[in-house]
C-alpha cells in the first residue's frame, strides 16, 4: 500500500442527541420556581415589610440587597437592619437606665420613625465621608484606634468588661463597635479639620461671592441673590436682618453696616468666621432703650440685608455632598432624605 493511501483516521458513527427525561426537566423547572418564589418572597419582605429575621437577612446577604443607593454607591440591606438592631438594643438600655435610676438616657424615647431615620442618616453619612476622605487620601491608622480604645479600657477594669458593656448598649462588642462608630468617627473628624484647611475650597467661595457683588453693583436682585444662597432663615426674608444697635452683631460686621448709607450696598466683602457677606444698610432710627443700668436712653440703630457665602463646615459639607449625590431610598420606610433643611439662626448674630 503506498503513503497516499495510507488512512488517516478511523470513521465513527454519528451519535444523534438523546431527547432527555421529561421528568427531569420538570425537577429542573420546579427547582427554578421555587428559587425565584424564595427569591422573591425574601425581597418582598426585605422592602415592603423592612423584615430581620433569619430568611429575609440571608436572601438579603446572598443578593446583596441594597437599601439605599447614593451616587453609584449602594448601603446593603444587611447593614441597615444591622445597625437598627443595634440602635432599638440602646433604646432599650436607655429605658432601663431610666426605670432604674429616674433618670432616662437620651435614646429612651426614640420613635421606629427615628431609629429609622437615624440608621439611614448615620450610614449615608459615613459612606459620603468615606469618599469625601479619599479625595485628600485621609485614612484611619490602627494607632489612631488605639488611642479611643485606651480612653475606654481606663473606665474599665479589663477588655472583658468593656466588652460586655458594649454588648448592653449595642449588642457589639468593641471589634464591632471600632468598626461601626470608631473608625467613622476618627475619619469624619480627620475629615472636618482637613475641609477647614482647604484653601482652595474657601478661594473658590470668595470668588464666587466677589462674582454676586458685582451683579449687586451691577443692578442684580439683592433679594434674590440672598434667597438663593443664604442658608439660614434669612433667604426667605431677601437677607433682611431685622434692626439692631450696636453690640448685637460680629464686630467687622458691625462697623461695616454702620458705615453705610441708608440704600448703600458695603463695596467688598465683609468676611467673618462664618464666611464672606454682601451687606446692604437699608434703613436707619434712633429708638429708646434700657441700658445695662436700667435707664432709658436713645441707640441708634440700623436695618440692613446681607447675602452669606457660608464657609464649609463639616456638616455642611456632608449635606451638599448628599444634595449632589441625592439618595435613592428602597425600603418603605419614612424617609429622611426628602426632609426639608430647618432655617440655621442669623449668621451675623453674636
């Protein structure tokens, strides 16, 4: 036989697929239809009901539930019915303390509603400082720990005790506590000294507000301009302060307003430790007073307006950084992030 007809391989019959066992593809189907009811029912009971027990936590684990999402970050389902186990635990304690002793710890009389909005509160914030925190590459070092844990551990005894204290409060123990509230606490105060340094941020406000000025002068709505930036009770009056004498207001605020003319507009910005102001003097009287002795006397008094570019503060920071990164709520439950920003006092005021 030559080389060519040498064969290069062995023919094998052609195998047609079986057509499988109905039955098994019943179990098949029915093992899905049960998968998707638990599924379902545990994600049912998980936002509809704001479920904790045993089955709805595991589905909720498995499929990694969120219960808020804020920017494209999401705050697990877990996380939130743990830390509200953690919260009702103080409540509880709190009310204990109070029957106890007649004196009443300051949880003792929390609402659901406000357990509630203050375990969303608490994580939203965390996760908003958390990602604020990276941006100036803030971290907590085991050290900085260390330093709370020993302030705690000279109230106690042992480590064991100051454990079984925390597992009263909060049902944690002090790995759980430094993970839950140490740990956020060292960041967010690493993270407001940090926002009070930035300079760029406070050079980026100053332009901002020498901006406004300049539309003021130019003949821009000063009511206006105060009602869109003024973050306390005042934006709703146009930046009206009311009359005040002398005494009543920060000093560089004072002079400036008392230099004025009735309908003049300061012509820079007046910066105090609350941040950079528009002052306009609106009106002028001399009105009758008791001095410190008691006597009646005449003061003169103004009526000015003032827009605010407010320095950020910590708090402040974290609202804007949640008002830009709106929250997104899935669970039926009152929800704190629709609440409207209680007017803060007057700026200005001493």
């Amino acid at each position: 036989m030559s080389e060519v007809d040498q064969p290069v391989g062995e023919n094998k019959p052609v195998v047609s697929p079986s057509k499988g066992n109905p039955k098994v593809f019943m179990a098949l189907g029915l093992a899905v239809l049960v998968l998707l009811g638990i599924v379902g029912l545990g994600t049912y009971r998980a936002y509809a009901k704001s479920a904790s027990d045993k089955f709805t936590i595991k589905v909720a684990e498995v499929l990694n539930l969120p219960a808020v999402k804020v920017g494209s970050d999401k705050i697990s389902y877990v996380s939130y019915v743990e830390d509200l186990k953690a919260i009702h635990i103080m409540r509880d304690f709190d009310k204990a303390q109070g029957e106890a002793t007649g004196q009443e710890g300051p949880g003792a009389n929390l609402t659901e509603e406000q357990m509630s909005d203050q375990v969303l509160l608490r994580l939203v914030n965390n996760l908003v400082a958390e990602n604020s925190a990276k941006k100036y590459e803030l971290t907590v070092a085991d050290e900085d720990v260390q330093v709370i844990k020993d302030k705690l551990l000279a109230q106690f005894k042992t480590e064991a005790d100051l454990d079984a204290e925390l597992m009263k409060r909060y049902g944690w123990n002090f790995a759980g506590y430094e993970s839950k509230v140490v740990r956020p606490f060292i960041l967010q105060d690493k993270l407001a000294k940090k926002i009070n340094e930035d300079t760029a941020m406070r050079d980026a406000l100053r332009a901002q507000a020498e901006k406004a000025l300049e539309e003021v002068k130019s003949g821009a709505d000063f009511s206006m301009l105060a009602k869109q930036n003024n973050p306390d009770s005042t934006a709703e009056v146009g930046g009206d302060l009311g009359w005040f004498g002398k005494g009543r207001m920060l000093p560089e605020f004072e002079k400036a307003a008392f230099s004025l003319k009735k309908g003049e507009v300061y012509p820079i910005l007046v910066e105090t430790r609350f941040g950079y102001h528009i002052i306009r003097l609106d009106d002028r009287r001399v009105e009758k007073v008791t001095n410190d002795k008691g006597k009646m006397v005449n003061e003169n008094q103004v009526r000015a307006s003032h827009i605010l570019f407010p320095f950020a503060d910590f708090m402040s920071y974290l609202e804007k950084e949640m008002k830009d990164n709106q929250p997104k709520l899935y669970l039926r439950v009152h929800n704190p992030f629709e609440i409207k920003n209680e007017a803060t006092t007057v700026p200005a005021t001493k």
